[in-house]
C-alpha cells in the first residue's frame, strides 16, 4: 500500500523518482522515448532490423562494467538497467543516448575513435551526450501526459 500511496500521490515531471517503478513501467517509457526519437531523430534504414530494448535490473554492459544503458549494434537493441536512474530525466537521456549510437556508423568507426580519444572524449560518446541532454526535456513535454498516465 505504501508504494501505491508513493506512485499515485507524485506529481510527474522531469525529476520524478524512478527509482522505484520496476522493470514493466521502465519498458512502457522506453517505448513512449524510441517513438519520440523515431520521428524527430530518424531511423537508420542500413540496420538489418528494427531497433528494439530491453530493460534488465542491475545489468552490466558489454564491457562487463555496470551501466546505465547500452546499445548493441549487431541486433540492434538497446539494453536499459532500469535499477540505476534517479530520475525521469536520467531515464529518459539514456534512452536517447543509446538511440542516438543506433543513428551512428559504430560498426564502422567506434573502435578506431575509442583508441585515439578514449570512453570520455570519444566523437561518437560526446554526440549522443550532447544530444541526449538537448532533446531529453523536450522528449518529456511532448509526452508529459502519457508518462504521468505510466507513472500513475
């Protein structure tokens, strides 16, 4: 009862705890993200599939280190540790991280840039970075209603 009191009581907005929401109101999120960055960011049409996510709790990346998110370029999936984010915001600049590494020629340059720049300098990394923080709070203004309809 508690959480209930937690989830129906809160006002959705950007800082909005998510801590707490579990794995199948973190995959209705994803979705609502990835259609928003469909339409205003594209699709990359030389995938052989459809993007697509999946959230898992306390998953590590494909380097084995404990993460955030991550996009898998061979099957094109977006992989989203749904325990790690604070908040809306953080939740939903993650998605729009790894979308945006489905838009970029990772297959073809990540590697030869990660050598040269490394994790933090990387071209690719400071792209989706960028603009996942720049799209994040329009993403959610767009889609305030159908995240407080989640949420609640």
């Amino acid at each position: 009862m508690k959480f209930c009191n937690y989830l129906c009581d809160m006002v959705t907005n950007i800082s909005t705890s998510v801590k707490r929401i579990g794995r199948k109101r973190t995959e209705k999120i994803a979705d609502v993200v990835i259609g928003w960055c469909k339409t205003n960011m594209g699709v990359n049409r030389r995938r052989k599939s459809p993007i697509s996510h999946f959230c898992i709790k306390g998953s590590k990346g494909p380097d084995g280190k404990t993460t955030f998110g991550w996009y898998d370029h061979e099957d094109n999936i977006i992989g989203i540790n749904y325990t790690m984010h604070k908040t809306l915001g953080d939740l939903i600049q993650t998605i729009i991280h790894e979308y945006v590494h489905s838009m970029q020629p990772v297959v073809t340059k990540y590697e030869k840039l990660l050598k040269v720049y490394g994790y933090e300098q990387h071209p690719l990394e400071v792209e989706a970075r960028y603009l996942a923080y720049h799209n994040h709070y329009t993403c959610f203004k767009e889609n305030e209603e159908i995240f407080k309809n989640i949420l609640t």
